[in-house]
C-alpha cells in the first residue's frame, strides 16, 4: 500500500465538496482526509492499493453535485493512514 497526496482545483468549497467526498471514500473503505485549503483548492490524501486509485480518483472527480472540478494534481504523501476518512479543518 502507498499513501496519495491530491489537490483539487475547481469550484470545489462552499458546495458540499468535502462531505461527499468523505461520504464516498467511507463508503468504499478508503482511509484518509480531506480538507480545504486557503486558495480555494482541497487537500485529499488516501493509502490505498495502486489498483484502488483509479476508483479514488473518480470519487474525487465526482465530487458533489454543485462542484466544478477542474484538474486534479497527485503526489506521493508520506502519511500512512488507517483508519476512517475524514474531513480535517
């Protein structure tokens, strides 16, 4: 397993993006976060399985029904994450 590093770019806060994204991920057990940050962009960061990314990724760019996303930039993270999906602020 190998932990994910993503930032959203889009209309992604102040629609709901965060909670259906932990919704989603906790839905198909994925542990990890995701939070806003200051310049308009989310944080998510997931330890999956290489083969599980894929389905992470369209989670992301699902999002919620009133988000935009626009590009989703990855990176290697080095936070291994356990247990639960949640929203840090």
């Amino acid at each position: 397993m190998q932990s994910y590093r993503f930032i959203v770019i889009g209309h992604v806060q102040g629609v709901y993006y965060r909670k259906n994204i932990q919704e989603n991920a906790t839905k198909e057990r994925f542990c990890g976060y995701v939070k806003n940050l200051q310049d308009g962009t989310v944080e998510a960061c997931v330890t999956c399985d290489e083969s599980r990314l894929e389905p992470f990724l369209a989670i992301l760019q699902k999002g919620s029904p009133n988000s935009i996303v626009k590009d989703i930039k990855q990176f290697h993270c080095d936070e291994f994450f356990t247990k639960d999906f949640e929203i840090r602020y």
